[in-house]
C-alpha cells in the first residue's frame, strides 16, 4: 500500500538532487559523490587497457566529467548462458540552458552583459526575469600542455537576469512575440562602475570566485541555469514544480535504483548497469555523447577485464535489456487537443512507455511487455505514450544508444508539463514510481 510519506520523501529527495545538478558536470560530480558514498571504486578512462576488476565489484567510470557509465558486477556474472544476464538503465545528465560564449563581456549604456547561445530547444521567454546562475567546467594553464587542470564549478550565487520588456513599450506583447536569442536573451549581471573593469568583468570574476588568475583560465564550458528552487505544491500536495525535470528525474531514479540495498535479492549473474549520457539536448552527437561507440567500447573491455570472452559479450548483448529513461509528455490541463485521442497520460499515473512507428523511439511489443510485466508483479501503475498523428514530440537516447550497443530497449520516464521550459510540472507519486520501476528491473531474477 503506497503511502503518501513514501513518496513525498522521494519527491523532497529530488528537489534536492535538482538543486546539486545545475548542469551536465554538477550532475556527474553528484552522482559520483553517491556511487562513492556506497562503495563504488572509480575505473579511469586513460587507464583502459589495464583495468583489474573482480566479480562482485561495484566500479564507474568518468567519462570526460559529464557523463558517468557505473556497473554493479554479480558475484557469478558469465556463469549464466540464458537470460536477461546485461541490465543497463540509461538518461542523460544535460538540460536546455543558456551556454556562455567566449569573450562573453557586453557593454550597452553602462550595463554589464554576456554573450550567451541557446543549448538545446529551450523555450526562451520561460527565461526572462528569473534569477540565474551559472555552472560548468574550467580549464586552467598547467605545466603539461595534455594536461590542462580542471574545475568543476558552480557559482551558486543568482547572478544574472534576462528583463522582459514592460507592456507599456510593447503594448502587443500579449499576442505574442518572437524572442531573437542573439539580441533578447542576453542576460544582464552588472551595472557598471569604475571597479569593474568593462572588458574582463565577468572573467575577472570567475577568478575571484576561483582564486585563481584571470590569465589562468583558458578556456571554459559554463552553462547559465534557473537557479530557483523546485518546490511541492498543489492543494493536495500533488504536484512539483521545479527546473531541471528533463532530466534529473530519470538520473536520480536509476542511480538511487543501482546503490540501493538490496541484500538477499541480489541477482548474482547480472551485470547491471547505469549509463549517464551528455548532450542529448543537442543531438548525442559528441563522444561523451549516446551517438558514439564509448559505451560498447567501455562494456567490451570491462567483459574482457573480468576474464569473459569476447563471444559472451556478444551472446549477453543480444539477451540484454536497456531502459532509456527520459520524460514523457502529460495530459495538458488547457491543451486536451494536443494529447493523442486515446493515449492520455496524466500525472500521478504512473511510469510512461513510450512507442513511435517513427523509430523515434526505440521501443517495440516485446520490451513493452517486458515492462509491463514487471509493472504489474510488483503493482507499478504504468500508461502508455503515443503521439497524434499530425504532431511530432521529438527524441531521446535509445534509439541512437541501440545503433553500437542492440540491446532490446524500452523507452520509460515520468510524465510532465511545459517540457523544456525554464521550470517543469510534474505529478508528486511519479518519481516514487520511477524508482520503484528501476529497483524491480535490476532485481528481477
């Protein structure tokens, strides 16, 4: 019987995830600090060739700070010749943001701007007069030129704004206007003084904030974020807002799935596996990304490193299973006509699979079912997710994933509202669900 303090702990427990990953490189450095936290030993990726790993182990691997791949090895893995033995569950760590240019400092009339480019399909007038943050990765001067050292940061502080015009300058702004993301979406973070230097501000700044030279910093990949924070709302307390739902929601899910206590139901043949990709938000196309060989590349060698050969690789690809874990599309409360005739996918209904004749996504009959019976073992709601005919919803990673790696896959997530928008609606129970789905998949003998 489910209980609301079961879910409205796992729901408090995702708003506070979604405060720690503000972009691609916070969100791997949390889930790191979590597979640590429950006795998962770091594989490095330069290190490929030597790599010693034992039956039984937990290990992960970085993937060049914005994706993770972390394994969780049966005691008797290779021992088992039928079955789904290959378990991985796979999301994206990356969101829609605002993504800083180099040479970012802009001076209008004495106010302080950076430059910015649009990462992903955000909707950008969601965007405008929010606190912003910014976090991401730096790359400082070292003595081996190879060898740049780096920093993962995250400002924290709200420092930037994106103001509307006001209604008295535009007085047709309520039927709709088109934002220009070059000349609209600049964001504002200074109004200038003489303690400001105009052409190094900002960069002047992140030195201050890392207490490090200005000249030190060559190069960077910093991601301008909402910094508000999500919250449970509703007169049931029924729903949660929050930035950051596509895709944390999936992250959280499988990583709490994967170092959850399962003592005594372990299957000790199963190598489970959770795969974080980058920049699905633009396509997957980057070798951090699911349109690259990394991940077959990565499984390959950690088969060879536990002594199995090449051919129970293969055997165990082809007898696999993947979840590709992202968000679906809800039932819109004032856009009924945007939902499929007879597919209605509500929040707080449960786990979504998701189908498209498209091949858009990477689910088929099968892997449904599969799905929908571990779902109904272990009374998991579930629903159904097609699109209307004359609408296309767009992608995820499975079917790109499925392209080095063909494992039978089902594409799953919680249902949400105003998907890649600067804040995200979605149902209090789902995420519970979500969890509950992924521990049954990895558990399931």
């Amino acid at each position: 019987m489910l209980s609301k303090k079961m879910y409205m702990e796992t729901a408090e427990k995702l708003i506070k995830a979604i405060g720690k990953c503000t972009c691609s490189f916070t969100t791997v450095r949390y889930v790191r600090e979590k597979l640590e936290n429950s006795g998962y030993r770091e594989l490095k990726l330069s290190e490929m060739p030597d790599w010693k790993v034992n039956k039984g182990e937990k290990i992960y691997i970085n993937v060049y700070d914005s994706s993770i791949f972390a394994f969780n090895i049966g005691d008797r893995a290779g021992e088992k010749t039928n079955g789904c033995t290959l378990r991985l569950a796979a999301a994206h760590t990356d969101s829609p943001a605002l993504y800083i240019k180099p040479k970012p400092e802009m001076i209008n009339r004495g106010y302080g701007k950076v430059n910015v480019e649009m990462y992903g399909a955000a909707i950008l007038s969601t965007w405008l007069d929010r606190p912003l943050s910014a976090a991401g990765k730096l790359s400082l001067r070292s003595d081996d030129v190879f060898c740049p050292r780096t920093v993962i940061t995250d400002i924290g502080k709200s420092l930037f704004t994106i103001p509307n015009l006001a209604i008295h300058l535009n007085r047709e702004i309520n039927r709709g206007i088109e934002l220009n993301r070059q000349n609209d979406m600049q964001p504002v973070c200074a109004i200038l003084e003489e303690q400001l230097n105009e052409s190094s501000f900002f960069m002047d700044y992140l030195g201050e904030q890392l207490n490090v030279n200005r000249e030190d910093i060559l190069d960077y990949e910093l991601y301008i974020y909402n910094n508000e924070e999500g919250c449970i709302m509703g007169l049931n307390d029924d729903i949660i807002s929050s930035p950051r739902l596509d895709n944390i929601t999936s992250v959280e899910a499988i990583i709490n799935a994967l170092t959850a206590d399962t003592s005594g139901q372990e299957n000790k043949y199963a190598i489970k596996g959770a795969v974080l990709f980058d920049n699905e938000e633009v396509g997957s196309r980057s070798k951090q990304g699911a349109d690259s060989l990394m991940l077959s590349v990565i499984i390959e060698r950690l088969y060879l490193s536990l002594g199995l050969t090449r051919d129970m690789y293969l055997s165990d690809i082809v007898n696999g299973f993947m979840l590709s874990a992202d968000v679906a599309h809800g039932l819109h409360p004032n856009h009924n006509e945007k939902a499929d005739v007879t597919n209605i996918n509500m929040l707080n209904g449960g786990v979504v699979f998701k189908r498209a004749c498209s091949q858009t996504y990477s689910t088929d009959s099968k892997s449904v079912a599969i799905g929908e019976q571990i779902c109904r073992r272990h009374n998991i709601p579930y629903q159904k997710f097609a699109s209307r005919s004359d609408v296309t919803t767009g992608s995820t990673l499975g079917s790109i994933a499925d392209k080095y790696l063909p494992l039978r896959t089902v594409d799953v997530g919680v249902p949400i509202l105003a998907m890649h928008s600067a804040r995200e609606t979605m149902g209090v129970k789902d995420q519970y669900y979500l969890e509950q789905f992924v521990k049954a998949f990895y558990a399931q003998q």
